[in-house]
C-alpha cells in the first residue's frame, strides 16, 4: 500500500522523534494559534484559523528540558513552502508563548528527499537541516 503524502511525513516525524538528541516535551500536530490585540479591552486573545478547523499546526513543537523551544516542520521533497511555514510559525509562535524573541525558537526541516539550492537557502536563514 502506498502512503499518503500526510502519512509519509507522519512517519518521518516520528523517526526524528526516535532518533533525535532532544530532551522535553514533544508535542505533533501543535496549533499555532493566532495572537489578537484587542483595543477596547487592552487584552490579548489567543485565536485558531478558521474557528480551531483548518489551523495552523506545525508538525513538531520541543519544549525542551533546559527551556528553549525547537519547532519542526517535515516534509517528504524538502520544498519552499516549508521554509515559509517554519517563518511564520516561528513569528506566530513567539508572540503566543509571551513575547518571547523568535530567535530563540530553533527552527529544524526535516525532509527525505533534498535540492541542494533549496537546501542552502534554509541554510541561509539558520534552519537546522535532518534528512532521514
């Protein structure tokens, strides 16, 4: 039976779950929720797309033991829809979790089958590269 590309990075993350050096809190499918500052309250609202249906969600979230946070997005043809979703997560993601800077949310593409140009350019914007 063939996979699906959605079960394909399925098993992919969790290979990487498996084998990666990482110590915390793994958490897949994670939702990003989107940060809404409301100006007549003066709170902030925490929102899902779509009313918590289509949301953002990225394929692995680490909290790790030691305080940081690693976000990881898996794909089967490493591609560059993947390095804009790891971007925004990566934006999105640090205003939910408190304003935190979003260089301290350490980005990683996990991916079978690579480009090498496109591989330099995740390089480039220091996401850490797995192919499995």
């Amino acid at each position: 039976m063939k996979l699906t590309r959605k079960s394909r990075e399925r098993e992919l993350t969790q290979k990487f779950i498996e084998t990666c050096e990482y110590k915390g809190k793994f958490e897949t499918e994670k939702p990003i929720p989107k940060v809404l500052n409301s100006s007549t309250e003066d709170k902030t609202i925490m929102k899902n797309a779509i009313s918590n249906i289509y949301s953002l969600r990225a394929d692995l979230f680490i909290t790790l033991d030691t305080g940081g946070y690693v976000l990881v997005e898996t794909k089967n043809r490493i591609n560059p829809s993947a390095l804009g979703q790891l971007l925004c997560y990566q934006e999105l993601l640090s205003r939910a979790l408190g304003n935190i800077d979003a260089k301290d949310i350490s980005l990683v593409c996990v991916f079978h089958i690579g480009d090498p140009e496109i591989e330099n350019i995740f390089t480039k914007y220091g996401i850490d590269l797995v192919r499995l």
